[in-house]
C-alpha cells in the first residue's frame, strides 16, 4: 500500500529511468555515433538543405528516436523562405559524408510567381519533416539513408 | 582458420548424425552463464540426452564447482587440445547422471593459449559422441568469446534485467554468426520487484533484445544453497528455479511445453491467484 501511495508521488519509477538508459546508450551503440558526429551531421544536414532554401537554423531540431523496429534520425527544420527559382530541379543527391541524402521526388509548387505571392511565401515559416531510417544495427560507414523532404502547397 | 572453420560448419556431414553444440553467453560476467550450463544440461540429461558441458572460461573455471565434480576432475580442456590426454580420460562423468559429461577447463591456464582450429575440431568431435555440447563462455568478446563461439551452432544469451547486462547482451548478439539462432534467458527475475517498477521487466528486456525467449529464472536463494552443495537445482523437482531450467531443456528439446509462470513465493496473496490459475 505504501508502495503504492509512493508510486503516485514519484513521476518515474527506476525500471522506467533504466529503460530510458538504456535506450539512449544503445542508440550510441547501434549507431556508433559519438555526439560529436551528430553535431557534424546536424552541420552538414543543415548546410545542405540551406543550398535550396533558407532555413532557421537556430530553431532546427536534430534528433535520433528509436521506433517500432529500427532507428530513425529526425530532423525538424524550420524554412523561411524557398531560395531558388522553381524551375530548377529539386531533385538532388547529395553526398554527405558517408550519409547519402536524396531530396524528395516530389516537385515543388510550380504556380507562377507573383512579386506579392513571393512576399507572403516568405512570412510563411514552413517545416520541413525529414526521417532517416536505418536498421536495428548499423554501423556509421554503412549507414544509406534517405532524407525527405516534404513540401506542401502553399497555403495563403 | 576462421574462413576454413566457417565453411565446414556451411556443409555438415550427412554421414553421421550430429548433436547440437550451443554455447551460453551473455557478455557481462556474473549474470548466471555458468549456473545455466550447469542446469540446463542437467535438466537434458534427466530427459535422456546425452549431453557434454565444455567449460570455455580458461583461466577461470567454476563449472566443475556448481555441478559438485571439482573432486573428479584431473585433466582438463587444454591437455585434450594439446593431444596429452585423450578426450575420453578428459571427461568427467557427472556423479548423478550417466549421460552428462564435464570437460573442464585449464585453471592455470590463459584464455590465448586455445587454438580457435583445434577448438572447433574438439566441438566437432563431441558433437559426433553427444546429443548436445553446451559451451560456457567465458565473459567478454575477447579471444575466449571467439573460441567458445567457433566450433557452435547456436547460442542462448543469458541477461538480467539490469541495464548493463541488456546492453552487453545487446553487443555479444551483433558479434554471434548470422547463422546463429540465439535464444534469450532472462535470469534472476524479481516479479515483485518489477511490479513496484523497480526492475525492469522481461517484456522491457526482450523488447531491446528481440530474442525468441527461451525461459525465464526468478531470483530465489535456493540458487546459493544449490551452488553451495554443488548440486544444480534442475535435479530439485520442489524447486521453481529448477522447474524453469526443466521447462527450458523441454523446450530445447523441441517439446511444446507452456514456461511455468514466474510467481512470486513470498506473497500469500499471489500464491493463492496462481493456486486459481490466474496469471501472477
């Protein structure tokens, strides 16, 4: 009963505090990634989605999370504004290290561009959700992933 | 030796029929390896099986100690490899079963000193005189991990539910074989522990690990008991820990056998739930 009543007052118990542990040192593991190179992977992540569009860097979330049978690298990037003309293609492949992103096939929206349509294209904040799948163990030379972005038709 | 040793595991002879050599492992020290050898192969010997224990922890050999045969043994398993006495005169017959058989390891010995060939030819070799090889390797993923693994076919992961014992489980099933099956025992399982939330759960284990479960073992204090008299608790048949360890080699065996239910036997409560057949 005591046992019980404490349970009520304590937020996590320690089996629930282990399994956390023990999630994110296997992540590590698995991964074979020190934190280091997942800032060097942010960087990099970062600096390529910043060659097609202008991005919040300081608000941009790097993140890996494990999910119903593998890892995934999330990233929650914040787009300011679309950088280049529309025309040219968003199909790109780029080599990032030994991580091998591919942009979306999806084409992004080809409506003319009006200089007051631009303007409010560029209040608009956007979010770009990128997912990086990878199995369960995988060593970081090996890692082939597939980044996408995904961009929805503007909504004004 | 490693390619060759591969490649002869790829083709086994049709000629003669070949016992199973498993060897039990876990990567952490101190989670039960030995004790689970000692017991599982027990328990296959009481079911009729013609089973060899191979003690692989040269250097540091206590398989002897919990089956009680410290007394019997004279040579050991470097002196079989090093051809000064044949492996008949090596092995030690267990004093209660005339099916299970112990080759200990060298005590004075190190781990460097095994021959990884001549130590997948000794495997070979029993699997041609046993029906099952039950390897106890040694802790780590050093050389005497490769040596217990090499002359085997599958593996049983022992793991606690501790979150160190998860993660060196989690490292030594990425180093066993592709080939491998491995199977998981969750030992020293406290269910009272893990419904305050204090422990973690076989669910919570397995859930990172993803092994078929092979058996589950509650923490009693009969397991000290037994291994202070150096009588594995398999042969106890009031004992829970030992009707685990049967449910286990029944499995191992190919039988459909229901695991009995981890019960927690301090509480009155939970006996008197499990007496009804619910699920403690």
């Amino acid at each position: 009963m005591l046992g019980f009543l404490k349970s009520l007052f304590q937020p996590q118990s320690s089996s629930e505090a282990a399994k956390e542990r023990l999630r994110v040192v296997l992540l590590s593991d698995h991964l074979s990634l020190a934190p280091e190179v997942v800032e060097l992977l942010k960087a990099d992540l970062l600096a390529v989605m910043s060659k097609y569009v202008e991005i919040d860097e300081r608000n941009a979330e790097v993140t890996f999370e494990q999910r119903e049978s593998d890892f995934a690298l999330s990233a929650s990037v914040p787009i300011l504004s679309v950088k280049t003309d529309r025309t040219a293609t968003y199909r790109a492949s780029v080599a990032v290290g030994t991580l091998h992103a591919n942009a979306s096939e999806d084409p992004i929206p080809s409506a003319p561009a009006s200089p007051g349509r631009r303007r409010r294209r560029r209040r608009n904040r956007r979010l770009a959700q990128i997912q990086v799948a990878s199995t369960t163990i995988v060593q970081a030379s090996q890692v082939q992933a597939t980044a996408q972005a995904q961009a929805e038709p503007l909504q004004v | 030796m490693h390619e060759r040793s591969a490649e002869s595991q790829a083709a086994p002879s049709a000629v003669q029929p070949r016992g199973r050599a498993i060897v039990i492992t876990s990567g952490k020290g101190g989670v039960g390896k030995t004790t689970t050898t000692a017991n599982v192969g027990t328990a296959l010997a009481m079911r009729g099986a013609r089973v060899a224990l191979v003690d692989a922890d040269v250097g540091l050999r206590n398989l002897d100690i919990v089956l009680g045969l410290e007394a019997r043994v004279k040579y050991h398993l470097l002196d079989v490899l090093e051809e000064k006495v044949s492996l008949d005169e090596a092995l030690v017959r267990d004093k209660r079963s005339e099916q299970l058989f112990l080759l200990a390891a060298a005590q004075t010995r190190e781990k460097e000193e095994v021959d990884t060939g001549l130590m997948f030819a000794l495997i070979e070799r029993l699997r041609g005189e046993f029906d099952y090889v039950l390897i106890d390797c040694p802790a780590g993923i050093e050389q005497g991990f490769k040596n217990a693994v090499v002359g085997a076919q599958d593996a049983i992961v022992v793991c606690t539910p501790e979150v160190s014992a998860v993660r060196d489980a989690d490292r030594v099933v990425g180093l066993l074989p592709n080939a491998f099956r491995p199977q998981l025992i969750v030992n020293r399982l406290r269910l009272q522990l893990v419904k305050k939330g204090k422990m973690l759960s076989v669910d919570d284990v397995n859930g990172i690990l993803r092994l078929p479960l092979l058996g589950v073992i509650p923490d009693e204090p009969d397991i000290i008991v037994a291994t202070n008299k150096g009588e594995p608790l398999a042969l106890n048949p009031l004992s829970a820990v030992g009707a685990s360890y049967r449910a286990i080699a029944a499995k191992l065996a190919g039988d459909d056998v229901e695991a009995p239910q981890v019960r927690e036997k301090t509480s009155f409560f939970a006996s008197l739930v499990g007496l009804f057949g619910g699920r403690s």
